[in-house]
C-alpha cells in the first residue's frame, strides 16, 4: 500500500536537493543561535553524524541489502540521523519557523522519497518484505533484528558521508559565527 502516488513521490524525489537550498536560506535567515543552544543541540547533532556514519559503512547501494548495523534498528537510519543532526542546528537556531519549515519539508518530501527507495529495494530484493515485517520503517527498534557488527571504511568512503560531516561543519560555523555577531543574545 503507497501512501503517496507515485507521480508525487517522483516529483519531490526530484525536489530533494533544491528543497535542501531552500532551508539553507531559511536556516540563514531565520536562526537566532546562541552559544549556549548551539552546545545544547551539539550533542543531538553528534548522535546523528554518528548514526550516519555506521549507516554509511554498511550500506552497498543496490549490491546487498543492509541488515546489519544500525539497519538491524530501523529500515531508514540514514533519515534518521539525518532528523537527528538537523535538530541539533535546529536547536541552535533557536527558530521554531525553521523547526516548522524543516519538519514540513521532511514529511512532505523525504517520507515518499523513502517509499520510492522502499518500493526500490522490495523489486531488488526477494528478501525485503520479510525485512520490513522485523524492521521499523524509521523509529528504531530497542534490540537489533540482526548483527550489529560489519562496518566497512571502504563503504563510508565510497558513499561519500564525509559530504554530510562537512555540511554540519559548515552549519555549525555559521551559527557559532552568527552568535559572536549577534553577542549570543536575541
């Protein structure tokens, strides 16, 4: 059963990336960080990198499909550590029109971009149906459906994550770099 029709889901899946700009500039415009919420969300955006990373390092793309590590959790953890390093900004921010404008542009367009992946992965793998039966879609499970263990620097490497460790980087400075501007205080 789709939630989405297809010809949305197709369409935003196109959307992915000039949505990312949009936030950027409402990210630019809208937030109002202080030193002090910047270090509150750090560690929630840490996790995330964190959750990325082990994703990324057991993920061959269209090879095999991943089941282990943090895909022993939840069928989405990229999205999720994705969520997660984006509510750690957020938090820095200190914007709920921002919290607001990601929250939408997540529902509206990453949920049908994972059903594109899920409908994807279902036609290249026999074995994904009674995956998704052991393994929740994006909130993880509290114990594994399967090995922890198995990640591959190779992997991480050749799915390029250090791209999103570089975009927090970048994030994290403009805050820290507003916040001195701005005294930390609004």
């Amino acid at each position: 059963m789709t939630r989405f029709p297809k010809a949305y889901a197709d369409l935003v899946a196109r959307l992915r990336v000039p949505s990312g700009f949009l936030l950027l500039f409402l990210f630019v415009w809208l937030s109002r960080p202080s030193v002090e919420a910047i270090l509150a969300g750090l560690p929630v955006s840490i996790l995330g990198l964190g959750i990325r990373a082990w994703a990324a390092g057991h993920l061959a793309k269209n090879e095999t499909l991943a089941t282990a590590g943090p895909y022993a959790f939840t069928r989405n953890p990229l999205y999720l550590g994705t969520a997660l390093v984006a509510a750690g900004l957020l938090i820095g921010a200190r914007s709920w029109w921002l919290a607001a404008g990601f929250g939408a542009i997540f529902v509206l367009v990453y949920f049908p971009v994972i059903e594109l992946e899920s409908q994807h992965l279902s036609q290249l793998f026999a074995s994904y149906a009674a995956y998704c039966q052991r393994v929740p879609l994006l909130v993880p499970r509290l114990t594994p459906a399967g090995p922890v263990s198995g990640w591959r620097g190779r992997l991480y490497k050749k799915n390029q994550e250090w791209k999103g460790l570089l975009a927090f980087a970048i994030a994290l400075a403009f805050l820290i770099a507003k916040a001195s501007l701005v005294g930390g205080q609004s």
